[in-house]
C-alpha cells in the first residue's frame, strides 16, 4: 500500500473502481491523518510481558493464569496480623 521515497513513506492505494467525489473526500483526509503518523524502520520484537526478560514460558503463563483464577479477598487489619504470626 505504499513504499519508502527518500526516507518517508508514501502511500499508494490502488482502487478496483473509481472513487466517487465523497470516497475521494474521506481519502483525502485519511491521507491527511496518516501523515501526522511516524513509522519506524526498526525491526519490530516480540516480548511477554510477564517476564522480566520478555521471554515466553509456560511457566510463567500458568502463574499469570494461576493468579486471575484465584478470587481476591481484602482481609481486615486483624485478620492480616494474625496470619503474619
């Protein structure tokens, strides 16, 4: 839908039909929109995460999940001192 010209990307739609004066309107301001848009020519990287490393494991999945199953309760004052005994 587009290529890099001198640093900057450029769009180029192709339409099986001719676009109306309406459709060539909204075009326009798409294209207007999408220039305020900075790609980057970085490789984009895959990271989970739920790890420090961003490294996948199913480990570190079932311990996500593990923890979203579990219902969470707020204990009063007494309750949390008594269980730190």
């Amino acid at each position: 839908m587009g290529n890099w010209v001198r640093g900057e990307w450029v769009w180029d739609f192709k339409w099986r039909t001719n676009l109306g004066m309406h459709d060539q309107d909204l075009l326009t301001q798409l294209i207007e929109s999408l220039r305020q848009v900075r790609f980057s020519t970085t490789e984009d990287d895959w990271c989970w995460r739920h790890e420090p490393g961003g490294v996948f494991s199913v480990k570190s999945t079932y311990l996500v999940l593990d923890m979203r199953a579990r219902p969470q309760r707020i204990l009063p004052g007494d309750d949390i001192e008594n269980l730190a005994r």
